[in-house]
C-alpha cells in the first residue's frame, strides 16, 4: 500500500469562491505530486479527483459507507435511503422504485409538458425572462412535488426553507435548526392529515402504508425520507436544465443542430448532464485501509466525492471543460453510481428533455441578455442562482 501520499489542497464546496470555478481548482490538484487531494477544511477530508477514483468509492460501499451520511458537514437527520449501506439501503430502495421507473416518468411526460407549456406562457408575450426563478426551478417542483405527495400550494414556502438550508447551513446555524424543526412539523403534520384522508398513488401515501418486518414506519422515518426527496425536487435537476439553456444560448450553433436532427436529443441530454454536474459532491467515511488515487486511507477517514472532477477527467472525457453536445457522455458521473445512483434519473432525463425541446421550439431565438454575469450557489448542489435572457415575444398556448 503507499505511503500517506496527497496533494494538499483546502477545497471547500461550500466556498462561494470556488463555486464560480470548481473545475480549475481540481484540475491543479489532478495534476499535483498526487490525484487524491486533502483539505483541512470542515474538520479535514480527502478528495479523489479522477474519475476511477470517484467510480470506486460510489462502487465499494464495504470500504466506504454511507451510515456517518452523505453530506460534509453532516445534515442534522439522517437522510434514507442516501445514508444507507446495503442491505438496509436495498430495502428502502425497493419500497421507493416504483414511483421513479422510465416507465412512470415517461407516462407522465402529458402532465410534464403541460407545465412547461403553462410556465413559459407566463413571459412569452414579455420578450424577456429569468429562465431559472421563471422556469427550470418552478418546473421541477411542479413536476415532483404531487409525485411525492406535497400540494402545490405550499411549493413558495418549501422552495424557500429547503433552499435555505442547502445553500446557508455553515452561515447560520441556528437558522438552519431553526428551519428543520419547521419543515419536520410540516412533514410529520402531512403525514398525520394524510392517515385519515382518502387515498392517494404517490410517495407519501406509500410511506404511511409501508411495513418493514410487520412494523409501520415511524413518523421520523417518513420524515428522513420526504426530507431527502424535497431536496431532490426543489433544487438539483433545475440546475442540469439552466446550466443548458445557458450553453445553448451561447452556442446557437448547437441548437441548430438539435432542431435539424443532426445531433440526436438523448445524446445531448448527458453530455449537458455531464458538463453541469448538478450534485457536485457526496460524502463517504472510510471502514477499512485502503488506497485511492495513489495514496492511504485509513478508517474513519472522511472522503469526499467530487461529481465534477470525475466528469472533467481528460483521461475519461477528451477536452472535457467543452460541452461537446454530441460526444458519448453515457459514463457521467452526474448521477453518481453504484448502488446509490440517483433513484430520480429517469424524471430527470425526461424533464430535461422536455424543457429543452419546448424551450427551443417556442421561443428559439432566445439569447442571453446583454451584461449577464453568471453566478453560481455553492454546496452540494451547484446551480445558476439567475439566467437572464431576451427574445422574440411569442403567443401564448394555452388559456388563462
């Protein structure tokens, strides 16, 4: 085994700094004296910067767990089934599969497309919009929120709270309690409401009926679940569909060639997967020694898998730092891998489609505005905090 071998480097996702351009960052610390970096901030972790080294810490949950939780620092519950370790993680899975299939999100792509038609119908006449707090953000939440079970009509104030607490939880701690303990009473009140009600197919509906070993869950288990699909539903995949407005709004060439067929739509979708990396990083604590990226780890090691640095590895991507929408991007990392890759995939895929083609075929003149500066959240999850653009006004679809 080596030595205690890496490139010491204080990367911090949380860093409004790096956020703007994580990707220079770790390219230094790839080409450095070693590919496995260290950090001293947020009490010290190591950080894989190949993409064989991020693919096998997701692969090889016996040497990297997932029990201490996938976020650095530590989120104040426990996430399921994110923080599980097979086979506990495997049953969980199990229980939530069947409202994320292809196939349920393909035969809700009716449902889908109407909300993006409804969505750009609010700016289309203006001739100018902000694509993310105007579209791609609300589109999300409107797409999962009755997947999950929560009603639309509090999507402002769970958009608020859980964005809140994914982009703020090192500025203010007790804001950040202060706002679990809310969204927490407003779960476990769902829930309760939901138990007498009449029945509904969604997640929530599932949770409250399920029963591991002849026991059903209790309300802190819906909770640790719903929690963790809120975040999935209000911030991650919105990022995917900005950061690809935002290429082809710069790159007109590119969207010729997706409405002329010259690129097919699928291919373009992971390659924009690929190159925005919406969740960015996820932690893993280190059970056994072992080696990565050249150097030892040991246990109770924290490491910190970076999305991002496997999906711009030039050895894996050619000239990765380009969005290069017909490259054979299907390896991404973007949805993680192994046996805690992403459950939400397939609605996103289908989202991300559905945005981008009714995007282009309604208002595919649309340019970035004059002046726009982009700028980036930090976290786990890296977006467009705003996406300006100006267009030709169109006519309106559908009525009211």
């Amino acid at each position: 085994m080596p030595d205690r071998n890496f490139t010491q480097a204080d990367y911090n996702h949380h860093d409004p700094k790096i956020a703007q351009d994580p990707y220079g960052f770790l390219a230094k610390v790839r080409g450095g004296q070693c590919p496995l970096g260290h950090s001293d901030e947020l009490g010290g972790f190591y950080f894989p910067t190949t993409y064989d080294g991020v693919k096998r810490v997701f692969s090889d949950y016996r040497t990297f767990t997932s029990n201490e939780g996938a976020g650095l620092p530590a989120q104040l519950v426990r996430f399921f089934p994110v923080d599980l370790d097979p086979p506990n993680h495997t049953r969980w899975r199990r229980t939530l599969n069947r409202f994320f299939t292809q196939e349920a999100a393909e035969a809700d792509r009716p449902r889908i497309q109407g909300l993006a038609d409804k969505l750009i119908d609010a700016f289309v006449e203006r001739g100018s919009a902000d694509l993310v707090n105007e579209f791609t953000r609300p589109f999300l939440a409107m797409t999962m929120l009755p997947v999950i079970g929560c009603p639309d009509d509090d999507r402002p104030m769970l958009s608020e709270k859980l964005m809140w607490m994914v982009h703020n939880r090192l500025l203010d701690h007790d804001g950040w309690v202060r706002r679990y303990t809310e969204i927490g009473d407003y779960l476990m009140g769902l829930a309760a409401a939901r138990r007498v009600a009449p029945r509904r197919d969604d997640l929530l509906q599932c949770l409250i009926e399920e029963e591991f070993d002849g026991k059903r869950l209790s309300d802190m288990e819906v909770y640790q679940v719903l929690i963790l699909a809120l975040f999935g539903a209000l911030d991650s995949t919105s990022s995917a569909m900005s950061g690809s407005l935002f290429h082809l709004g710069q790159h007109p060439e590119d969207k010729r060639r997706l409405l002329s067929g010259e690129v097919a739509w699928p291919v373009a979708i992971e390659e924009f997967l690929r190159f925005t990396t919406p969740i960015q990083t996820l932690r893993r604590t280190v059970v056994q020694e072992t080696e990565l990226d050249g150097g030892a780890l040991h246990p109770g090691d924290i490491v910190l898998c970076i999305n991002g640095a496997a999906n711009r590895d030039p050895d894996k991507f050619v000239d990765p730092d380009r969005c290069i929408i017909d490259r054979d991007a299907r390896d991404h990392m973007s949805f993680g891998s192994g046996a805690h890759v992403c459950i939400g995939r397939h609605y996103a895929r289908v989202m991300i489609d559905t945005c981008l083609k009714t995007m282009l075929g309604r208002i595919g003149d649309y340019r970035i505005a004059p002046g726009f500066t982009p700028d980036y959240t930090s976290s786990e999850a890296r977006a467009l905090k705003t996406l300006m653009v100006e267009f030709t006004p169109g006519p309106r679809l559908l009525a009211g």
